[in-house]
C-alpha cells in the first residue's frame, strides 16, 4: 500500500509572515515551492510497463552505449574511406552485413560488401554509400562521385554512452522516456508510488449530478472537474464526494481524506462566512492559511495542514477553482508527489482583443489561439463554465497596468503547459 515518508510536511509551513495581506502570484508560487517537498514513498524496481505517469525516484545511468556498435543508416554498401580519385570502382567481396546476422570477418583494403541498414559496419570498413548513388556491374562497385570518410554511418556510442546518465530523479515518465530505458536495455527503475489526492466538495446549495434538484441549486460541477484534473495528471484519485455545510459533516470527511491522502483539494467553504465549515474545521483541528492572491479570478486560496496532510481549499466558483488548480495546485502536487516544481510554458503571441487593464492584481483569462492571434473569452465571470470548455489555455496579465490592443503581445499558456 502507498504510504507517507518518515518527512511530513511541518503544521506550520503554510503560515504567512506577519503583516503579509495581499501576496502577488510569482512571490506565492515561489513561497508555496520552498515549503514542499515530497510525501511519498518509494517503490523499487518497477517494470518498464507499470512506470508510464509514474515519477522516476533516482538517477538513470546507462549499462551500455547506444548504439552499441557503429551501423549503417542505409541500404547500400561498405568501404573504407575517403574515396577522392573517382570515378573509381572496388571489387565486392562475397557475403553482406545485415541487422542482425553482421560480417563477421574483416573487409581487404580497396574492396566493398553489401550492407543494410542498422547492419554493424564490419572490420576494414567505415563509410556507406546509399544504393542509388551507385552501380554494381561484374562483381564491381562503380563510384561517381567522392564521399567522405564516415559518411551514411552511425557511431558506436553517438546517441548514449555507457554510464552516461539519460534520466534524471523527479522525471515524470512517459512512453518516449520509456524508449530510452528500453534502448539501454533496463528492465526496472525506482519510482515513486502514485500521490492520492482527496476530491471534497461541498455547499448546501450543490447538488451531485443525477439528483433532484430546485431552483435554488445547482449542479456539482467541480467536483467531476477537478476529480478528471487529477487523473489526468497521473495521480491516484480519492473521490471524498459531496458533504453539506454542517461541521461535522466536513470535519468526517476531512478525517476520511487525512487517512486515505497525501492532499486533500476542496472547493467551496473556504471564506469567513456563517457557513464556511471548511476554513472554521481547519482552523480548529487543523493549521490555516488563507492566503490573499493578487489575481482574478481566485482571490482566496485556504492553504493547510489537517493531521498531517495538506489541504488545498479552492474557491466555490468553477473557472476559479480551475485557474487556481492549475496556476498553483498542478505545480505544488508535482512536487509532493516527487516531481519537479514546474512554470508553465506560455508563448508570447499578438493579441485579437482589446483590453484596458487596472494596476493591482494579476489576471488570468481564458483564451485559445485562432489564425495567429490569442482571442479570450466574451465574459471574465468565475461562473461562467462555458468558458472553461471553449478555451484552450489561459493569457496571464501581471499586476501592472496594461492597454492592450489587437497586435499586442500577451503571454499565451497552453494547458499542456501544465502536464494536460
């Protein structure tokens, strides 16, 4: 079974400095990154088909080179080079190098052999010339034109070299990492095991999809939402479900995630109203944060720990709950979970909008990319879901000022730049 390291994260990790308000979202990233670490345990030995979305745990170092022996990258034939007197013709011994069955004897100075591609290049020889740019007439090989000594061949060595280190710890691995392990000839690494990550939503006013709803409910939409985000992102759910706003309702789920997880993420409850059970049950059996973000949408963002495990309090409205899930909850679960903090890679491309842009805050706007040009979405609204699903990444605005134009050049991130 997964279970925690012997170096949980400390009750206070999460607490602001004195005085600290209102955090800008470089300085809270870089905050929330210093006070991680890893909470999982490490698996041995897991096989090459068990690994793919695991996080590799240590270095990689290969056994053997890649390629293992010089080859040849064509069809075509062998000598040893450079050949500049031509045209010229070599006689062409008897037999042929082919990938797998290779030439085992060695090739008389001036002469030629048939070889094939990814065929190990045989003794005497060190240069291919590709079969169309050749004759083959009575047993001799016709050159028409010079060819430097190596051409057409592979190197022993020239992609990895044995003890080269190919893979390094924190790597989330996928089927072209994989490759690389396989090309070297390993069969297992060490990985770390799955991070469990908890999904609690809550809200009177919340209903799970397929109940009897009023007019004055809504669907859980976060819920299914979030709960795909952490599959998708390689994590073992733990689906914690929907509890009304009753405190001992949140304080027995809250329990329930603390066994069962390494992070619980929650959406709704998290302010200082009547029936904020979420923020009230960690604050009285747990250690809060709440950290007050300069962005829109996600203003409020409950940081915790509840008997040892992380809690990461998402606000209630669905596109908040999404921005502040990617722009600080994909990071922070990488690290926990032994991967790399990461900073989504976002690409500068000229706007298609215009937008005049207040001091103050950071925002984060949902946008795709069309003929060239970064469009966002009609409405900045944090319910709005339809939003979610026409977008195809997000355009972060700093805190700064900013007139924006069409033609101007805004920072465009892909979801793919969170690991989606």
């Amino acid at each position: 079974m997964n279970g925690k390291t012997t170096t949980p994260l400390r009750n206070d990790c999460f607490a602001l400095p004195p005085g600290v308000n209102w955090t800008p979202v470089e300085e809270a990233l870089e905050r929330l990154r210093s006070r991680l670490h890893p909470v999982v345990e490490v698996e041995h030995a897991v096989s090459l088909s068990q690994i793919n979305g695991r996080i590799l745990a240590s270095d990689v170092y290969a056994p053997r080179a890649h390629p293992p022996s010089n080859n040849s990258a064509v069809d075509g034939y062998a000598f040893a080079g450079p050949l500049t007197d031509v045209p010229c013709s070599l006689p062409l011994i008897e037999g042929r190098s082919a990938a797998g069955e290779p030439y085992m004897g060695e090739v008389p100075a001036g002469h030629a052999i048939r070889i094939l591609t990814g065929a190990v290049i045989p003794a005497g020889t060190d240069t291919v010339v590709l079969e169309e740019d050749c004759e083959v007439r009575d047993g001799q090989l016709q050159l028409n034109g010079t060819l430097k000594a190596g051409a057409n061949s592979r190197k022993a060595g020239e992609d990895i070299k044995a003890q080269d280190r190919i893979l390094t710890a924190g790597t989330r691995l996928t089927p072209t990492q994989i490759s690389v392990l396989a090309s070297v000839g390993i069969e297992s690494v060490d990985v770390y095991h799955r991070l469990r990550v908890g999904v609690l939503s809550t809200g009177d006013e919340v209903k799970p999809v397929g109940s009897a709803v009023t007019d004055w409910q809504i669907y859980d939409a976060n819920r299914p939402m979030l709960n795909a985000l952490v599959a998708q992102l390689g994590y073992e759910l733990v689906d914690l479900g929907h509890v009304l706003d009753r405190a001992e309702a949140v304080k027995t789920a809250l329990e329930r995630g603390s066994e069962q997880c390494d992070l619980i993420l929650t959406s709704g409850g998290v302010s200082a109203g009547d029936e904020d059970h979420v923020s009230k049950m960690l604050k009285a059996h747990g250690d809060i944060s709440n950290w007050r973000i300069a962005t829109k949408p996600g203003r409020p963002l409950a940081l915790a720990m509840f008997q040892g495990t992380p809690v990461v309090g998402l606000p209630g409205n669905p596109v908040a709950a999404w921005v502040c899930a990617l722009r600080f909850g994909a990071p922070a679960m990488a690290l926990l979970a032994g991967g790399n903090w990461f900073e989504p890679q976002g690409y500068l491309v000229p706007a298609g909008f215009s937008k005049n842009k207040k001091p103050g805050r950071s925002e984060m706007l949902r946008a795709r990319v069309r003929d060239g040009q970064v469009e966002v979405f009609g409405s900045e609204g944090s319910g709005r879901v339809t939003g979610l699903a026409w977008s195809e990444g997000l355009v972060e605005l700093d805190e700064s000022a900013q007139q924006i134009e069409p033609g101007t050049l805004v920072r465009f991130i892909p979801y793919g730049s969170f690991g989606l």
